[in-house]
C-alpha cells in the first residue's frame, strides 16, 4: 500500500462520523498540512499587527474577547440548531472557525489596506471615501472566506452531503471572522479613544454585534457555502454549470456585503439624522437577511426530504410515525414535540423524545449514506430511544398542539416586560398554570406559553443588563 | 488500486489551487499596489480630504497611499522628500487643547531635540490656529491646528532640513488654504 493510499480517508464506516482512520491517516492529507500552515501565517499576521494594540490595552482587549465569544458562542447555537439534522464534526466547525478568524481575516487585511492604497492613486479622496469600504471588504474577503469552505472541503469531502451543509460551514467560517474582526474593531476603538477604555469595546458590541451582527459575515459566507457545496454535490451537472452556480453564489455574497458597506440612500440620514441611518441600516440589514432566510429555507426543506424520504420509506412506526416524522422537520416543530412529552412526563420525557428524535435523524442519514448497512449500524440505538419512549406510555411524540387564549394572552404579557420587568411574573404564572392544569387533566398544554416565559426571562436580561451598563457607565 | 494515489494528487492540487488565491491576494494585491506609482495632485484645485476638509496642495506633490486614508480624513502627501500629512476630526475641546494633543505627540517621536512655543496663525479663510516649529537630528518641520465648529484639523509637515527649507514657502502657503465647512 502506498503512502498516498494510507492517507486517503476511507470509506465512511456505517454509524460513525469520524473522517479520518486514525491520527496519521489525517497527517498524511495534503489539506490537513496546508491548513495548518495557511492558520499558523493568518495568526502570525494578526500578532504583528495586533500585537502592539492589544499591549497597549490588555484590560479592553480582555472584555472584547469575552462579548465576542458569548456573542458567537449565540451564533454557534442557532447554526447547530439549523443543523440539527445532520450534525457536522466539531472539529471541522472548530477548522471553518479558525480558517474565517485567522485566515481569512490576516489576508483580508493585507489585501484590504494595498487595495484601498490601489484606489487611493486611480481614484479621488472622495470617492475612496465613500466607495472604498464598499469594494475593498465584498472584493477581498469574500473570496478568502470562500477559498476557507474550499478547504473545509479538501479537508473533508465526504461531510458534504447536501447543500445545507455548505451553508453550515460557510456560516462558521463567516462567523470566525466577524468576531475576530469585531475584536479587531474594538482594539482600533480603543487606540483612537487614546487609553484602555472598556465603553470603546461596550460601543462596538452594540454597534457591529448587537446592530449589525445578523446581517454580517455570518450569513455571506452562509450564501458561498451553498454554492460550494452545489459544485461539490452535483456531479451529475456539467463544469459550468457548477462552477456557475459557485460563482453565482458568491456575486450574491459579494453583493449583500456591497450593499451594507455601500453608501447607498445616505442622503435620507443627511434629512434624518441618526433616525434615518438607523433606518437605513434596518432596511439593508432585513433585505440581506430576508434573502438569505427564503434560501435558508429551501436549503433546509431539501435537507429534511432528504431525512423523511428513508424514514418513510420504512413503514414502520416502531422506527418513526408520520406525526414523528413531520415534527423532525425544523426546530419549532422537534420543540414542541419535546414540550408535548414534557408537559406529559416531566424533563425525562423530554430528554427521552430528544434521544428518539436524534436516533431517528442519525437512522435517516446512515440509510441515506450508507444504505442496508447505515440502518444495521443505527437501530441498535433507535430501539433503545423507542423504548425509553413507550416505557414511559408515549406512543407517538408528535409536535400537534392546542392554540389557547391563555397562551396568547401571555404572549402579549411578555412584552409587558420591556415596560416593566415585575410583570415576568404573568407569563411565569401562565406557564406554571397552564402546564399543571394539562397535566391534571391529562391534555396537551398550548407551547405559545413557554414561548411567552423564555421571551419574558430574555427581556427580563436585557433590562437587568441595561441596568448594570448604565451604572457601569455612571461611575 | 490507484485511486487513492489519485484522491491524494487530486486533494494536493486542490490545496496549491486555495493556497495560490489566499496569497495572490495576500502579496499579490499589495505588489500591484507598489508596481502602481503615487499620484501627483492638483495644486490649484483644492482637494477634499475629509468630508468637511480642504486643502490646496503644494506644487509637485503626490499623495502616498499607503498613508492615506479618506474615510477616517487623513491624507499624507509628499513633496521632494518632505512628508505632509494633513488629518480633520470631531474635536470637542479647544484649540489649544488640540495644540497640546500633538505636541505630546512630536515630543514622543525619537530624536525630537527642541519644540517653540505655539504661536497664533490664521488660515486664509479666517479660521484661527496654533503653529510650533520643532528640530530634531537632521530633520525639522511643523504643525498647525485649526479648530472650528467642532472640527480641528491638523497639519503636520516633517522632513530632513534641506527638503523643508527649499520647499517652506509652498508648504506654509498650502497649510493656510485649509478650509473647514461648516456642519450642518
């Protein structure tokens, strides 16, 4: 056996997500080493020039790092909640993470700084000015973000199995990248307020990550990363018609990015002041996100069809019912069918339906993947799940639901709160009651009431946390 | 059994293919960027440096790129050697403030030796500045601020002594055309 053939990953092995053999299978892949390399040069970058900043101002660049990670560590959530169905390895997500922050943002910023320099001789002041940041930041960094879900690929072909799964990595690699560059934003911040000031970093936070963090990096490099993995996908297709869909796919990132640095309608902030720009960035910032949820969205209905169709194929309500099967469909409905057992049996049915719901993912995609020998591997632990499940008398964990009065009601009372936060109280209330009068009549329970309390609790933080910034402030 | 050798390649040059587009862009840029000489400005129209900020520049200057940055108002121009680096901002103290600002900022420069006192000039449009004069080891040069309306502009000339003295009068010629708009 040669040492090219050592080093190929194999074969994926039924029920398992592993890539690579062993330690020097990985080490013998060409990718493994060039990303390595290519990390090792983006950090080194990031050190000479950040170096001297974060010296300056060890105590701000400290609560950058902390804000940015419990900002990304939400981002991280809602994308393995986007990709609960077929969860990706965490190392590949640590791998896009690293490529987006070190990477891509290190050679963004060579590129960025000599291509401004570029307009500066073959333009005027003025339009550098307005148009510099519009050019440079879509032009330079969406190519080096896209080269990184390239990599994510050379890495690890084999964990491209739909095109959700492109989005999924290329949001990671977006996502490293915004908070490194959100750190990064902080550290100049910080210099330019001339001391170690942590309300320079508080600014930042607000502006680039609570403002303009949805509609950022993230959700770019989310539209690449669909256009990748298209290419990747679909053999079938000619050359150009993949590497036009990849091509596509990235004008359209290029063109959401071009538009949120764009100067475009800033003469409305000229007659409306700081409510015309707030304005302005709300309609450009909803318009990038609205296109990427309506793509989202067909990305995710292909990726359940693809989990459904095996399951359905079985006919068996032992593995999965119809009921279980539509509520595997998105978070909202794998929610309340966890919510349905909770308020049947407490958070041990609650725990038992997710175990069943994962089992029954992981058995439609080994089948998918593998075929007769993905569902040998898998059933093992979906008949464990099963029978979790029917111990404790559930027979179908569907997600159907009454819709109540009362849990409407509490839904409006949530945003009480915003008003006052004694009022947590009513849909706290709601929730306990509407919950212990199912359980006493043995009836399913309205999840409006449990949207309604988290909901309240979140308002509920926000003030409590606006309290403490404005004392912080005070003093 | 070649088609592990063939995956290998196949991944290899696929890893030449990212690694060539993450340095073509990293060096490549920046190489096109130096192949590109600076551009020499107009010293009879007045550039706009700042989006309420002008300035005539002396004749034969160019403006160094790489120093430059429009959307934070700052423009560095050079003539025959000597650096002029010109920068507006959101100033909410006073004149004086901004004078003393920089001046903290020439006495940290090694090899500053001897700074005057700052001296009231006025630009040609009527705005009211502060300069000082400081030497160092075989360089000299200047700065000027400007305060009005809330924005204070700074120009900063510096250079070894031969090139300030021989280009001093169009350099403090260009420094009085600055001109502040007012904000609306």
């Amino acid at each position: 056996m040669s040492v090219e053939q050592a080093a190929t990953p194999p074969p994926p092995t039924p029920g398992s997500r592993r890539v690579f053999g062993s330690w020097s299978a990985a080490a013998r892949w060409p990718a493994v080493w060039f990303f390595i390399a290519l990390s090792i040069a983006g950090i080194v970058i990031l050190g000479i020039a950040f170096g001297p900043a974060i010296a300056e101002a060890p105590g701000a660049f400290v609560l950058a790092v902390v804000l940015f990670a419990i900002h990304g560590a939400v981002f991280v959530t809602i994308i393995r909640a986007v990709d609960w169905l077929e969860p990706e390895p965490r190392w590949l997500f640590a791998a896009a993470l690293i490529w987006g922050g070190f990477v891509a943002s290190a050679n963004a910023l060579r590129a960025n700084t000599a291509l401004e320099s570029i307009l500066v001789k073959m333009t005027s002041l003025g339009f550098v000015r307005d148009w510099a940041a519009a050019i440079e930041g879509p032009t330079d960094e969406e190519i080096l973000k896209t080269l990184g879900i390239v990599m994510i690929v050379l890495l690890a072909r084999r964990q491209i199995n739909s095109v959700l799964d492109g989005v999924v990595y290329g949001a990671f690699v977006g996502l490293g990248f915004q908070e490194i560059e959100n750190i990064t934003y902080s550290l100049n911040a910080v210099a330019a307020a001339g001391d170690d000031s942590l309300s320079a970093v508080l600014q930042v936070f607000v502006v680039r990550g609570l403002l303009a963090g949805l509609w950022s990096h993230t959700v770019y490099s989310a539209i690449a990363g669909a256009g990748v993995a298209y290419a990747v996908l679909h053999r079938e297709r000619s050359w150009f018609n993949r590497i036009g869909v990849a091509l596509g796919a990235l004008a359209l990132a290029w063109l959401m990015h071009f538009l949120w640095n764009s100067p475009a309608a800033a003469s409305l902030t000229d007659y409306a002041g700081s409510y015309g720009t707030l304005l302005v960035l709300l309609i450009k910032g909803l318009l990038i996100l609205g296109t990427f949820l309506v793509l989202l969205h067909f990305f995710r209905k292909d990726e359940y069809e693809g989990v459904a169709g095996p399951l359905e194929s079985l006919h068996n309500p032992w593995i999965a019912t119809h009921n279980e099967i539509v509520a595997l469909r998105g978070w909202r409905s794998r929610g309340r069918a966890r919510w349905n057992a909770y308020v049947y049996g407490g958070m041990r049915a609650y725990g038992r339906v997710r175990q069943l719901q994962r089992a029954q993912a992981d058995l439609a995609v080994d089948m998918r993947d593998n075929g007769p020998a993905g569902y040998q591997a898998r059933m093992p632990e979906l008949q464990r799940a099963r029978y979790g499940v029917h111990e404790l008398g559930i027979t179908d964990a569907d997600a159907l639901h009454p819709t109540t009065t009362s849990g409407m009601i509490s839904f409006i009372l949530a945003f009480a709160v915003l008003i006052n936060p004694i009022f947590l109280i009513l849909p706290l209330g709601f929730l306990v009651f509407g919950v212990a009068r199912a359980r006493s009549r043995r009836q399913r329970a309205d999840p409006r009431l449990r949207t309604a309390a988290i909901l309240a609790l979140v308002f509920a933080l926000a003030y409590l946390v606006s309290v403490i910034a404005r004392s912080a402030a005070l003093v | 059994m070649g088609g592990g050798g063939s995956a290998w390649r196949r991944n290899l040059v696929g890893c030449i293919v990212v690694a060539a587009g993450v340095l073509g862009l990293s060096l490549g840029v920046p190489a096109i960027d130096r192949a590109i000489p600076d551009a020499t400005v107009s010293s009879t129209n007045p550039l706009e440096f700042a989006d309420n900020a002008s300035v005539v520049p002396p004749p034969d200057a160019t403006v160094v790129s790489d120093q430059t940055s429009p959307d934070q108002g700052v423009v560095t121009m050079a003539v025959d050697g000597v650096r002029y680096r010109l920068s507006a901002e959101s100033f909410p103290g006073t004149l004086q403030q901004l004078a003393d600002r920089i001046r903290g900022v020439v006495q940290n420069v090694a090899g500053i030796q001897a700074i005057s006192p700052d001296q009231p000039v006025t630009s040609n449009s009527g705005i009211p500045g502060l300069q000082a004069t400081y030497v160092g080891e075989n360089r000299t040069g200047w700065y000027t601020v400007y305060l009005s309306d809330g924005t204070g502009v700074t120009a900063v000339v510096d250079g070894n002594d031969a090139g300030v003295t021989e280009h001093r009068d169009e350099l403090e010629a260009s420094v009085r055309t600055v001109v502040i708009d007012r904000t609306t």
